[in-house]
C-alpha cells in the first residue's frame, strides 16, 4: 500500500459506481498513493477494476448513510495525525 500517510474513504452509491471507478481508472496514479478504505460493494470493484488494495470497512446495503458518516467521520479523526496537539497521539 503506498502513501501509509495520506487516507481516502470511499463510498458510492450502487448507481455511481462504474462512475467512480471510471474517475478511478483514469486518475490511477492519484488513487495508488493513498491508503484506500472503501465499503465492501465499493472495494470489492475497486480492487476487481484497479487492482489497487482497499480495506473494507463495512457493507453499504446493510448500514445507514447516518452510520456511515458517523464511521467514516470517527476513522478519520482517528488517522489523522494530531498536529500541534501534544495532549493526543496520533493513531493508525
């Protein structure tokens, strides 16, 4: 996985998806160097099309777009570094 230290979160809807995958495809070298985290639908077409590695977090269909946020919110707070905040660690 390169670019450990840059993340991007991925979700789509089941209809958007080839569109994503096609801004994917044409911006690959972009794409590669983040640490892709993505839903499972979204991942696993991502990982067929691309080739590139995706953690998947959760299945979209059976999560809320309320828990999603909320998730992906909570992991992104979570993987950032905490610049300039000696009172919090940063964690990965």
């Amino acid at each position: 996985m390169a670019g450990a230290g840059k993340t991007l979160i991925l979700i789509a809807h089941e209809r958007k998806l080839p569109e994503l995958v096609k801004l994917m495809k044409s911006q690959r070298h972009v794409f590669a160097a983040y640490r892709l985290l993505a839903t499972s639908e979204t991942g696993e077409a991502i990982e067929r099309e691309l080739g590139l590695e995706v953690t998947h977090l959760f299945s979209g269909r059976n999560t809320n777009m309320v828990t999603a946020v909320a998730l992906t919110h909570w992991l992104g707070r979570k993987l950032q570094p905490a610049v300039g905040r000696p009172d919090r660690e940063a964690t990965a």
